[in-house]
C-alpha cells in the first residue's frame, strides 16, 4: 500500500494527459531517419516540473526548447507546414494517433526519447533506453513514433539547451487534453529534505558511520564505504516494506548502486573502492547485465535516530542535522551530527553529501 500511494502521490505531479485520436498519414515530403536503440544510465533528477501548460510562456525564442504536437486532429498539429523528418524509435505504432511532432526554435537543442523504469529504491526513474536522440534545426518539423501510458510512464521526452532543461512523461492524469505543449526551461529546485523522504536514509547512514568510525583515515576504507551503503539501502528498503527482514538480500541495478554510491561519497572514484569480499555487498553477474546484491546491514543495530531539520549555510550547502544515540557501550551516548549536503542536478535524489560534522542540538 505504501508503495502504491509512492506511486500515486509522483504521477499526480508528474503527469499530464495525451489525446489519442485517430488522425491521417504523414506528410508526403518526410525523410527517415533510423535511430538504434542504446542503454544509458539516468543521472538527472526530473521529477517536479513536468506539468508545462501550453499558455504559461510565450514562444520568444528564449527559454522555449522545443513544441511538442500530441494530437492528430486538432488545428495545430494540422497546421504544421514543410517538409518533416520522421525519426524511428523502432516502436511500432498502433494508430497514426501515435505519432507525435515537435519543432524548435534554435539550432543545436538536444532531443530525446527515453525508456524509463520507476525505481522505488532511488525514487526516481531509471532511464534504460534512449529511443531517440538528434541536435535540432531551426523551425524544422520532427516526428517519431511512441505511445502514453494509463499508469505509470514507460517513456519520457526530455530537451536540453546548455544549462537548459525541459521533461515531459508520456502518461495521462485524467484531467485534460493538451495538443500543443511548450517545453520551456524547468531550472532546477531540489526537493525538500524531510525525515520521510529516501535522502535521509542516506544522511542517516553517513551519521551513523561518522560516529561508529571515528577514526577519519578509516573512514574512506573500502569495507566501511561499503558498510555505508548497505545501511543506507537497508534502512530505505526496511521503511519501503515496513518490516526488518534479514533473510532476503536486496538487488540493485548497476545504475540504483551508482546513485547511491555517488550521492553518499561524491568525492571518491567508484572503481577505486573495491568491493569486499564476503561482506555486505557483492557484485553479480545475471543475464539482464551487472548487479548488486546487499545483505541487510544495521551496523550491528547499536543505534537510534532522530530528526532536527535542515539548516541553510548560506554557502550553498545545507546541514541535515540528525541525533544518533549510540548504544554499543553502557548506557548510551547522544551525538549530534551535521550532514552537509549540497543541491546536485545530476543526483536524481537532488542533492550530494559533503561531509559529516559535529553540532549542538536543541535542548529538551
């Protein structure tokens, strides 16, 4: 039930409706273009914004991307002149209703058609294909064949500029029909971080780690960066199921263990951190490619947290200010943790953890 109100609770801001009426062939002048599927990693956190309105920018050549065409019979779509290039996502229409057209009003925006996977444990899509991808001329007329979903999106259609950047998901909300959607720049504003929200798992388990690894040279060894990030995918995978289940070990994609892995030590190289040997997370090899397989980690369950808020340092940076109490000796002691954490448009949890510092918490 948690997962399906995730679900709802992303799609009811993610998504907008697409019109699937019949309408009539292509133009007799189009050229073809075939484009072969790849695989690609997503690194973009696209989540907000992707209800753009037809009518909430004008079209003056600024942040404007791209204009995208959904409906075959309205007036718009019929009223797109001159030659157009059909592009092959290599998806074979059901209808002509399921070609979509979309013009440009710069040279050089980059355009593409993804195949997205929803990630629960990241809380993000995956991207697992790029369909389509092509740097636009001015004013030209593209097409390409797809389809939206009743549910959760299969596809997404994302345009970037330079620092521009513009998503639109191909699934219906039920609410209203859009045939010309102006794809105009987003900006990028990160989430909130709240105890709810899957980040916090990770600023928990970089707390815990600070104030169980104390020594700061130990703490970038290979098994304990690989500790922390069993525990911060335990503690999300235990807060998804609500249960604590040792038994079962937790699978990850290649690209699901890189966002973690890169959200927690931004400043380390990946592959220079070798994964331990009969230790919480392994390395396998399955038919479908590269994947993980952590063993449910707790660092031996000694401590208990809790949540002070998000501090803004005016530096850019924000501190998550957690309590770790720490029950490994007699009685227990409380720490004070300050996770500093800074926005990152290319983590798709939004944002990246520095470090981990001391601080004074609120008394009572």
């Amino acid at each position: 039930m948690n997962n399906i109100k995730k679900f709802i609770s992303v799609l009811s801001c993610l998504l907008i409706v697409l019109s699937f009426a019949a309408c009539g062939g292509k133009d007799n002048g189009e050229t073809t273009t075939d484009t072969p599927s790849q695989t690609e990693e997503a690194t973009a956190k696209d989540k907000s914004h992707a209800n753009n309105k037809a009518d909430n920018k004008e079209d003056d050549g600024g942040d404007l991307l791209i204009t995208l065409y959904m409906d075959c019979d309205s007036l718009d779509y019929q009223e797109l002149t001159g030659k157009t290039e059909h592009i092959s996502t290599g998806y074979e229409p059901r209808s002509t209703a399921e070609y979509f057209r979309f013009v440009s009003p710069k040279d050089g925006v980059t355009v593409r058609v993804e195949g997205i996977m929803w990630s629960p444990i990241v809380d993000d899509f995956e991207v697992t294909n790029t369909f389509l991808e092509i740097k636009t001329e001015k004013d030209k007329i593209y097409e390409f064949e797809c389809y939206v979903t009743e549910t959760i999106p299969d596809y997404r259609i994302v345009a970037e500029y330079g620092e521009m950047k513009a998503t639109y998901y191909l699934a219906m909300d039920g609410y209203e029909v859009i045939t010309k959607l102006l794809m105009v720049d987003e900006g990028f504003t990160p989430e909130e971080i709240t105890e709810d929200s899957v980040f916090y798992n990770l600023c928990v388990a970089r707390a815990v780690s600070d104030v169980f690894y104390s020594d700061r040279h130990m703490k970038y060894e290979p098994p304990v960066v690989w500790d922390t990030v069993a525990y911060a995918l335990t503690l999300t995978e235990f807060k998804m199921n609500g249960t604590e289940d040792y038994k079962n070990m937790i699978g990850l994609s290649e690209w699901e263990a890189d966002a973690y892995f890169k959200a927690l030590y931004p400043t380390l190289n990946e592959s220079d951190i070798p994964l331990p040997e009969n230790e919480s997370v392994v390395a396998a090899h399955f038919s479908t490619g590269k994947k993980y397989l952590v063993m449910p980690y707790t660092f031996e369950r000694f401590s208990t947290n809790e949540f002070y808020g998000v501090d803004d340092n005016g530096d850019g940076t924000y501190s998550v200010k957690i309590r770790i109490d720490d029950y490994r000796y007699e009685g227990y002691e409380e720490n004070g943790c300050a996770v500093i954490v800074r926005p990152d448009a290319d983590s798709p949890f939004g944002y990246v953890i520095e470090d981990v510092a001391d601080c004074d918490l609120p008394k009572g």
